[in-house]
C-alpha cells in the first residue's frame, strides 16, 4: 500500500483524530503531570531526592532509546497493532505505577512506561499526517501540535490540582479511561498503510542505540545534580554516550545489511535541517515550562494548584491561534522559514519580558503578558515546522521523519533542562556571594534591618534575593538561545511556488 491509501474522511477521520489526539495527550502530559506531586511521592514512599528523580530519569530515558526504533517496530509488527499494543501497554504500566507499594518498584514501572510511551508520541505524528490528505496536512498538524505544545503545559496544572485534591497515586490513574477509549478507537478504525514485514533484528544496532542515547540522557538528566564531570559516574556514562553513539553510526551506515533506524533519510536536507530547528523547539518550549513554575513556587509560595493555572494562560493564547497557523501554512502563500524563524525570536521577546518582572514582589498577573507573547509564539512553531519537515520527504518516509523530529525535540528539552538548572544554581551562589559580601555592619540598611530583625532573618531575605536574581538569569539564558537559534531556520531550502512547505 501506498502513504495515500490511508487517508480517511468524515466520520472515520474524526475517530482517528480523537483516538491519536487522546494517546498524544497521554504520553506528553506524562511527562510534566508527575513532577508536581514528586515531593508528595518522595514523602509516600520514603525516597530521597535523588532517589526521586529516577521517577523522571527513568522514564525519559526509556522513551527516548524507543523513539528511534518505532519505524522499525511499525514495519515489522504493523502501525495498528504497535500503536494498539502501545497505548495498552502505557495504559497498564500507568495503573502499575499507580498501585506501586514501593519506590522500587514505582521507578520499574515508570521505566516499562516509558518503553511504551516512546512508541506514541512519533507514531502518532505520522498518522495524523498520512490520515489527512496533502492539501488539509497543516490540519493534521495543527491537532498534533496543541498535545506537544499545550500538553507540557497543562500537566502541572492536572498534576498540582490532582495533588492537592486527591492522592498522587490519581496522577497515573486518570491514564486509564482515555487509554481505553484511544485503544478501542484505534482497534476498530485504523488502517495500516502497508502490511507487516518479516524483518531481522539488527541487535548490535539496538544494543549501541540504547547505550549511546541512554547514557546521554541520564548524564543531562542527572549532570548538575552529581556536579558534572567531577563524579566518577558521570564521567563514565558520558564516555559510553560517546562512544556508543560513534559506533552505533558507523554500524548503521556501513556495517549491517538491516539497519534498525535509517540514518540515509537525514541525507535530506529538509530532514536534517527540521530535526535540527526541532532540538531547537524543545529547547525554547521545555526551558521556558521548566522556570517559571519553579520561581512562583520556590519564591513566591504559590499552590501547585495556582502554578498551574499562571501556565495555562499560554496554553489558551496558544490553542486560540494554533489554527490561524496551520491556516496561513497551509495556504503557501508566506515563506514558512520567516514564520518560524520570528516565532523563535518571539520566544526570546517573550523570556526576557518575564526576566523583566521576576522579582520577589511579582502577582499572578504580572506574568501574564510575557506568557501571552510566548503563547503566540509557540502557536506559530509547531505547524509550520511540522509541515516543513514532512512536505520534504517522499510520504512513505514519513515514521522516519516523524521519529528523529521528535527525538530531536525530546534531547532538546534534555539539554534546556540540564543548562537551565546548572545556570540557576552557578548564578544563585555568584548573587549570594555578591550580595552577602555587601551586607555588611558598614552599611546603614543593614543595620537598620538588623534592629528589628535577626541574622537568620537576614540570611534568608539574601537567600530570596538571590535566587530570585538566578531566576531572571535563566530567563536571559532562554531569551539568549531562542534568538540566536532563530536563524538555523535558513539551513532550509526555499519552498517552491505555491507549496505550503520547505520542499527538497
């Protein structure tokens, strides 16, 4: 069968929309519903932070190793029955999570989740985009992009009023209605696009792709909180990171007859260049989800609850105008290269305006400008970025494309994560420092405060200051990165007259 031959109308497209729509959701907000409530689960289950963390670590990096291999595993077993035994798989994994007696066994389960996880999000994107037919792709696309973009977005929100009102174990237990429903869906309506394939395991190349991928995340999941290369265990996995990844390359392009992940496809120059700008995506989307929460908590005590409601004024400015970019795409009438390229240095528009009014003394509302400003832009990223990168590969490349553009968004995020931390923390000792070091018996406001107050007192209103000043730092950082990424844009070819994309 052709790409073409799954397209779908009316009803039977609605049904396939709603059943991806629903597994997309399922696996993004995943991702951020669970880090609200992991102090609540650290105190639950005993653990430590560091043990903590493996709840997020560990997932990630079983999602990521699975990524890569999922056009692989759609041929071999075909997209229906994958994608079925995926999102079942996800389902159960999230009620064994949810039922977990202990922290062990609580990071095993999230670990199986993850497997199952990382054979959603990409599969899901290639559906959408074989489902809807070539002239309605920016459709697609756009229904795709409200769950990546909106989805990181709204899980603290879930998460936070999960948490409070109810119990953490609720955070893995609300996955299993739209589990079922999305697994049901996907059972009766979903065609296959080609039949499944008896295809040899290339185990070298999975044992080198997990070594290498799965080094690399856990050195930026867990870097700055072991110091970096000062420890011994980092050190050595960012070792294996290297050197599996190298070899795992070599291996693919020119020692085994039966790749399991086609690198040739990034031969393509639109490929390449859209996997690229979607590292560049994760970075602006997870760096600028991943500040803000933690100031207004951290700083300012709001609720979880509260937290997530100040993100999700960017959900709504972005799930209002996401259907004006896949309009604009989809017509071809604008160079989508200047579409992206100014929805990055909106990003940055947007970080700085927030580094502007992070002070110990901001609202709820003193935020919301800067949030809108990312909502629009954000809006403007995913479709056409999207559309870009498929519209540059023949349709039956489609799973390969989806999957190193999700990869790449993914390891994005990882990065902004792991830079955005180790600068708040290098910037918060630098302003303690600073400030401390000024807060001296010489200077009359100190010792006027010290009249009322108390060295603790004192101590901690440097502490607040400080971390504050960290804060809006990182905000400069992700203004920074967004704006000078933003021309990686033109690494893509010029769209052809009258095509909605940046063809090769």
């Amino acid at each position: 069968m052709s790409g073409s031959s799954v397209v779908e109308y009316g009803w039977r497209r609605m049904a396939v929309t709603l059943a991806v729509s629903l597994a997309t959701m399922l696996e993004i907000v995943d991702t951020t519903i669970v880090n609200v409530a992991l102090p609540t689960i650290q105190g639950n289950l005993g653990a430590t932070i560091d043990e903590a963390a493996w709840v997020v670590t560990g997932y990630i990096i079983a999602n990521v190793v699975v990524i890569p291999l999922t056009p692989w595993l759609q041929r071999r077993f075909g997209r229906r029955e994958y994608y079925a035994f995926s999102i079942i798989g996800f389902t159960v994994a999230s009620m064994l999570c949810g039922t977990s007696g202990s922290f062990t066994e609580l990071i095993m389960w999230r670990f199986v989740q993850g497997i199952f996880g990382g054979g959603l999000i990409s599969t899901s994107q290639a559906i959408l985009q074989e489902t809807y037919p070539p002239a309605e792709i920016g459709k697609g696309q756009a229904i795709f992009s409200l769950g990546v973009v909106v989805g990181p977005t709204i899980g603290p929100t879930i998460g936070g009023i999960i948490t409070d009102q109810l119990s953490w174990r609720w955070v893995f237990f609300i996955n299993l209605l739209p589990g079922l429903l999305a697994t049901l869906l996907v059972l009766l309506v979903l065609r296959n696009p080609e039949k499944p394939q008896r295809l040899p395991l290339d185990l070298a190349g999975v044992l080198l792709l997990a070594a290498g991928i799965g080094s690399l995340q856990y050195v930026l999941e867990e870097g700055e909180r072991k110091n970096w290369f000062t420890d011994s265990g980092i050190l050595f996995f960012a070792v294996v990171a290297v050197v599996g990844i190298v070899a795992f390359v070599l291996w693919e392009l020119f020692f085994t007859k039966t790749p399991v992940v086609d690198l040739h496809i990034l031969k393509n120059r639109g490929v390449a260049a859209g996997s690229l700008l979607g590292m560049t995506l994760g970075i602006s989307l997870y760096g600028s989800v991943l500040i803000l929460p933690q100031f207004v908590q951290t700083v300012l005590g709001f609720t979880a609850t509260l937290s997530g409601y100040l993100i999700m004024v960017r959900a709504l400015a972005i799930g209002l105008l996401t259907p004006f970019a896949a309009i604009l795409v989809t017509k071809g009438k604008v160079d989508a290269r200047w579409v992206i390229g100014g929805g990055f240095v909106l990003v940055g528009v947007s970080s700085a305006m927030q580094a502007l009014v992070t002070t110990t003394s901001s609202s709820f509302w003193t935020f919301a400008p800067a949030l809108i400003v990312g909502g629009v832009a954000l809006s403007q990223l995913f479709v056409p970025l999207s559309v870009a990168i498929f519209s540059s590969a023949p349709p039956q490349d489609a799973p390969k494309v989806s999957a190193f553009f999700n990869l790449a968004r993914q390891l994005g995020g990882s990065i902004a994560t792991a830079v955005l931390v180790t600068i708040l923390d290098r910037r918060d000792a630098f302003h303690y420092a600073m400030l401390a070091g000024s807060a001296t018996l010489d200077r009359l406001p100190v010792v006027q405060f010290l009249e009322h107050g108390t060295p603790l007192q004192l101590y901690q209103l440097l502490s607040s200051q400080a971390l504050t000043m960290a804060f809006a730092d990182t905000a400069w950082w992700t203004a920074a990165i967004s704006v000078v990424l933003a021309p990686l844009v033109f690494l893509m070819r010029r769209p052809r007259a009258g095509m909605p994309a940046l063809m090769e």
